[in-house]
C-alpha cells in the first residue's frame, strides 16, 4: 500500500522556521522525483520545491533561498526546511511523487505564518 506522510506543519511567527517531513512507503522511494507543493485558499496548488532521483532540486522563486529540499533514501524520506516565513507562505503543503505517468500525493500538512 503505497503512502506519504506529511508532518511537521503548524502556527509560526513571520521570520520563524518550520522543517516539513514526508514519509514514504509502498514504492520504489528512490526511483522517483520528490516534490512539494502548496495551495493556499481560493489558489491553485504549485510547485514549492523538487528533488530527482539524482539529488537535483529546484524552488519556485518565491521561496528561492529560504526554503532548502532534501531527501533520505535510505529512509524513504523527503524533508523541506523552511527559514524566513513569511504570511504569504501560509498554506496546506502536500508531498508528491512521480515517476513517468505514476504519482503519488500525500494529505497535506498545514502551516500558517501569523504573528
């Protein structure tokens, strides 16, 4: 059964940090691009940040410097490590992930940037 667990959302300050964890299982975790996306109300889900299967990542400019993703094959996990939050990165943020035409979403793990 294939799965991904998000974890690690929650309420921060503006400037503050939150560090998101994706947990896989079910599938060859390695072989595939990891993604993170975002969907804030009344907006479209996009694309935060991506990791390859080579260890290759790209960033949305929006979060271009602030946000850093990184993942542990070994441990079928993908990590996002968000630094100076700002109230517009307020959002649910799913895990993703793909290979050719398979993919995979997780729940989704909400973080809100408020003071």
């Amino acid at each position: 059964q294939v799965q991904l667990v998000e974890s690690g959302g929650g309420l921060v300050e503006p400037g503050g940090s939150l560090r998101l964890s994706c947990a896989a299982s079910g599938f060859a975790f390695s072989m595939y691009v990891m993604g993170w996306y975002r969907q804030a109300p009344g907006k479209q889900r996009e694309l935060v940040a991506s990791s390859t299967s080579g260890g290759s990542t790209d960033y949305a400019d929006s979060v271009e410097g602030r946000f850093t993703i990184s993942r542990d094959n070994a441990k079928k996990t993908v990590f996002l490590q968000m630094n100076s939050l700002k109230p517009e990165d307020t959002a649910v943020y799913y895990c993703k992930a793909q290979r050719l035409t398979t993919t995979y979403w997780g729940q989704g793990t909400q973080v809100t940037v408020s003071s």
